[in-house]
C-alpha cells in the first residue's frame, strides 16, 4: 500500500512536472538574457578600445563613431529585450496549453471513472436479481405456482439490462462524433412515438401521457436524443411519483421539449447542481436525479447546439425537465426512414 506522500505526489505529477519545467525555463530564459547582455557590453568596450587606438581620426569622425557604437548596441540591447520577452511567453503559453490539456486529462478521467461506478451500479441490481431467480430455480425452492410470474420479473430485468446497454452504446456513438457533425433532420413527434412504444414494449418504463407533440423537425444526432429522452424519462419515472407527461411547443426558434412529473421535486435554487457531474452525493439534498442521466442528457444537448434545465415550486411539488434543440432548416438534408435506432 502507498504513502498518503506517495499517492498524493502520484496524483499531482503532471502539475510537479510542469511546475519544474515552468521554474527551469524561467531560469534559462533569466541566465541566456544575462549572459548575451554581458557579451554585447564586452564588444561595445572592445569597439570603443578600438575606435582609442585607431590613428589619423579628427574629433570629429571620433564623437561620430562613438555615437553609432552607442546606437548600434542599444538596438541590439532593445532586439535581445524583445525576443527574451517574445521567448518568455511563447514557453509560458505553451506550457500553459499543456496545463490546460493535463487538467482536461485528469476531467476525462474522473468523468469516466464516475460513468463507470454509475454503469457498474445500474447493471448490478437486475443481475443480481436473475441470478437469485435462477439460482433458486436451479434448486427448484420456487412453487410452481409462482415461477411464471417469477420468471416474468426476471424477463423485466433482463430488458432493464438491453435497455442500460443500448443507451449506453447510443452515448458512446454519439459522443464519438464531433459536436454538428453528422447532424440529421429529425421528425420529432415519429422518434418520439417509436421511443415510448420501444419502452412500453420492454416495460423499462412507466406510462407516459403525451400532451402534444406536433409536426417538428429538429436538427440534431439521433443517438444523442435517444440518450436524453431515455434519462429523462428514466429519471421522472424514478423521481416523479408513476406520473409522467410531455408536451412540446416552438418557442423563439428553438424546439422546446418538456417533461413534467409529480413527485419529489426540489430546492429551485438547487436546479443546476442537478447537472452537476462532480457534486454528486454532495449531501445538500439534492436527491431528484442522483446519477449521471441528467449530466449526460444536457451534455449531449449542448452538443447539438440546445441545452437542458429544469425547474421545480419546491420538494414534493414535482419537476419540470425541459429540453431545447434547435429547429432544422428547411434546406437541411432529408430525415432518414428508420425511427428510434436500438442496439
């Protein structure tokens, strides 16, 4: 086992590292600047030991050439003050990129360290729920009485397993395009339909009253929608008390989705902590929303050029989710035929 020295030194070594590197280079610039400037005043002294010694000059043709000495060498002082300044900062600026690009790193890092942990969670409950299900009628403890209505619960949870697995492939796909890039023109109210009729066949969610929806085209990447509609709906389901609606409006040139429950709600103040990938489990309270869906769902939202936020009265006064996407052009390139993609 490491010493706390040891591991918080492991933790921090690419800041030590450029923190040497800032620290040595300073030190060089400092030496190479003094150095030269040193070897500039040694050739000034040897021109004017020179221009001493040199026969058959007038006072005249002397003072001149002590002049252009002189300004011969401040130029060559206001060149070297110029380029050890010009040198300074192009180091500074580039080891600050590589400071930035070890703090993203290190961001990368812990977020798929925490989508990990949330994934192992999420994957656990209904393994372990199929593994006792067959365990126990593997030695036959179930009556026979109960088993299909067992067996049914454990069907359940195998779709809950398609279902992590699915939204979790459609994230990688989507996220492993740039931001704009292959962005489609989505009809809305179809994707929509195809997506509550995918889960109500797989019964990985609750019953969801669609208010209105309307005939919308969006722009956007499908897989990333699928992402965000799938946890927010997740997320109102667990959090809004098995009573879920949505309704969608255009409104100042955006799409604008909303996802309603009436369940536990939240502080209004606390909203944007509930997007927060490094806050959670902070013990504030903030309880609607404890995983990373919500975090994922406006990632992927502002990525597509919208956003997500949510707004709720106070604890046990439900919430409100509300996506915003903009609109496709008309000139955009044709919706593809396929709906909700899976798998």
């Amino acid at each position: 086992m490491r010493s706390p020295i040891r591991l918080w030194l492991a933790e921090r070594a690419e800041l030590i590292a450029l923190g040497v590197t800032l620290v040595a280079t300073a030190s060089l610039v400092f030496w190479w600047t003094i150095l030269l400037r040193g070897e500039m005043r040694n050739n000034e002294s040897l021109e004017r030991a020179l221009l001493a010694h040199e026969q058959g000059l007038t006072v005249q043709q002397v003072a001149d050439r002590e002049v252009a000495i002189a300004a011969h060498h401040d130029r060559r002082n206001v060149m070297l003050v110029g380029e050890s300044t010009l040198l300074a900062l192009m180091l500074s600026g580039s080891l600050v990129v590589l400071f930035l690009l070890a703090q993203r790193r290190k961001q990368q890092r812990e977020d798929m360290e925490k989508l990990l942990q949330f994934t192992s969670h999420e994957f656990k409950t209904p393994v372990a729920g199929v593994k006792g299900l067959l365990q126990s009628l593997a030695l036959g403890s179930i009556p026979e009485a109960q088993r299909a209505e067992l067996i049914k619960l454990g069907q359940i949870e195998c779709d809950r397993l398609e279902h992590l697995a699915e939204t979790i492939l459609a994230y990688q796909r989507a996220m492993s395009r740039e931001p704009g890039a292959g962005a489609q023109r989505i009809d809305v109210a179809q994707f929509i339909g195809d997506l509550l009729a995918h889960r109500a066949s797989t019964s990985i969610g609750g019953e969801v009253e669609v208010a209105s929806i309307g005939a919308v085209h969006v722009l956007g990447d499908r897989d990333g929608l699928r992402v965000i509609l799938e946890n927010l709906l997740d997320n109102a389901n667990k959090y809004g008390g098995g009573s879920v609606r949505i309704a969608a409006e255009v409104r100042d040139g955006l799409w604008r989705l909303d996802i309603s429950d009436h369940g536990r709600g939240f502080e209004p103040a606390a909203a944007e902590k509930l997007f927060d990938l490094h806050n959670r489990g902070s013990g504030e309270g903030v309880t609607h929303g404890a995983g990373l869906g919500l975090a994922i769902a406006r990632q992927l939202a502002r990525r597509m050029g919208g956003n997500v936020i949510a707004h709720s009265a106070g604890p046990g006064q439900g919430a409100v989710f509300t996506v915003h996407l903009p609109l496709a052009p008309q000139s955009s390139l044709p919706m593809p035929a396929e709906g909700v993609r899976h798998g």
